[in-house]
C-alpha cells in the first residue's frame, strides 16, 4: 500500500453532497428506509483515479476507470464482520474475481451513513479488492457495543461522533502512521502482518491482500526490489551506487505498481534512513 494525497473536494461537491444528505435524513426521519444515490459519487471516480495514479487503493495494482469502484472507506449502509475462524475467511478462486467460502456475518444493522456523501470517505478500489473482499467490512480496536434487543445485528450501529479507531490502513491517511510499521513483503511477494500488527492483519484480510493472483503480481518486482537494494546497501562504488539508487527509485515511483511494497522493502532492509530520505539524498 502506498501513502496518496486526497485531492480537494471539485467544485460544487460541497453543496451537491449536503442536499443528498439532507434528503436522505428527511426520509429517514419520516420513516422511510431511503436508498443510497450511488450515481453521485460514481460521477467523481476519475477525480479519484488521478490522484491515485490509476491504481487501487488497496492491493496498488493498476486498473482502468470502468473497472474501478469509488469505494466507501467506512461502508455506508451496514457493517459486517468476518468469522474467527479462518477457514471461513474464503480463498480465490478463478476467474479472480471469484472468492470461494468467504462467510461475511451481521455485525451492525446500520453503516456509516452520515458519511455516504463526504469527500474525506471515498477512495478509489479495483472492483476484485472491493466487491468479494472488503464489502462492508471495517474493523476497529474497540470492541463494538453489543446489542441486546435481540435482533440479528450483534452489535449496535455506529453513532455520528462517537470516536474509534479504525485498523484498516487508508491510502489517504494524513496522520503520521507509517505503513511500513504495519506491513512486510517477502522476496516472493508474500504479504505480512509485521511484528503482529492489528493494523496490518485486519488490512490483508479484509481486502484480501494475500491472495494467490496479487501475490504472484508482485513477486517478480519484490525480487527486483530485494536485490537492488541490498547491492545497493553493500557497495563501495559512487558510479554503481547512484545506477542502483536510480533504479530503486523508479521502482518505489508512485506512479508505478507496487511502489509502496518497494519502499516497504526498503524500509525494512535499510533501516538507518527512511525512504524519504532516501529520495531526497538522491533526487
């Protein structure tokens, strides 16, 4: 996964999203269950596209605009959970977009819904991370609140305000949380929690980071990756050492595959400077 910069909100989103949302609050208010417009946010895919340098926010593979999906980093319309047990967590199968034994259970009646029209919420997903993987799914280190009104929803629905935090990684994060703290890669492209992260584990399972199709996707750049940058690290050459550092640096480009799983590499072998120090040393 890879650090993007959220682009402004386009002009007139602001006011286009507080209309949908008041709509939807008044014929929640009536008692109406209304539906989502999920035409709004699809008109702002290629804004999202852009700015993410056509890549998934998730997995970082590259995709084209008709099979990219603006996805709700807290899910809108409920909240659902995996099981414990990992055998019901599903695996891939083919075609790729087919994920077989995946059991997604009831976790809150009601999602995020307040968010359903903000800017701050979307992000750009390849439809395979989005539609059998992540779905409804958003975990946080707290522990929801349990429902007792007997319902087939566990857990109490979300409330505007209340504070949580959440453990899936968000590719437009402004805070100061490193990814390279929460995540590794094997010279084969295997994806890992690092160092037992909650963070890093609840990110791969629930987007499916660790899948056959992606694994294999990166592995030839993984392996590139891990033996420039030893070289890289070991050599005595000034001419060698800026061939090398070059090369490391067009492969952690943003605006290629898999450049963050580079400067994860990176971070993780060199661990003396950080990749943006690495970059400015060398640019």
């Amino acid at each position: 996964m890879l650090k993007f910069t959220r682009p402004d909100a386009p002009n007139g989103f602001e006011n286009k999203s507080k209309q949908k949302l008041d709509q939807y609050k008044e014929a929640k208010d009536r008692g109406d269950d209304p539906d989502f417009n999920d035409s709004f946010w699809g008109e702002y895919k290629g804004n999202l596209f852009y700015a993410q340098n056509n890549k998934c926010g998730y997995c970082e593979k590259k995709i084209t605009e008709s099979y990219g999906d603006v996805e709700h980093y807290r899910p809108k319309s409920t909240v659902e959970v995996l099981p414990d047990d990992k055998e019901k967590w599903g695996k891939e199968q083919e075609p790729k977009n087919n994920v077989k034994g995946r059991i997604f259970e009831n976790g809150c009646e009601k999602g995020y819904w307040w968010l359903a029209y903000s800017w701050d919420n979307y992000l750009l997903s390849c439809s395979i991370c989005n539609q059998p993987w992540k779905r409804a799914l958003f975990p946080i280190a707290e522990d929801r609140e349990p429902n007792e009104d007997g319902s087939d929803f566990p857990f109490k629905s979300p409330v505007e305000g209340n504070v949580e935090t959440p453990l899936l990684l968000n590719p437009f994060d402004e805070t100061s949380i490193k990814f390279s703290d929460h995540l590794s890669f094997t010279e084969a492209g295997l994806i890992k929690a690092k160092e037992g992260s909650r963070h890093g584990f609840e990110t791969i399972r629930t987007c499916g980071l660790d899948r056959p199709s992606i694994t294999d996707a990166r592995s030839e750049k993984a392996k590139l990756a891990y033996s420039h940058i030893l070289k890289w690290s070991a050599t005595t050459s000034t001419e060698l050492d800026q061939f090398l550092a070059n090369t490391i640096l067009e492969f952690g480009n943003s605006e290629n595959e898999f450049a963050g799983m580079v400067r994860i590499i990176f971070e993780e072998i060199v661990q003396e400077i950080s990749w943006e120090e690495f970059e400015e040393l060398y640019t």
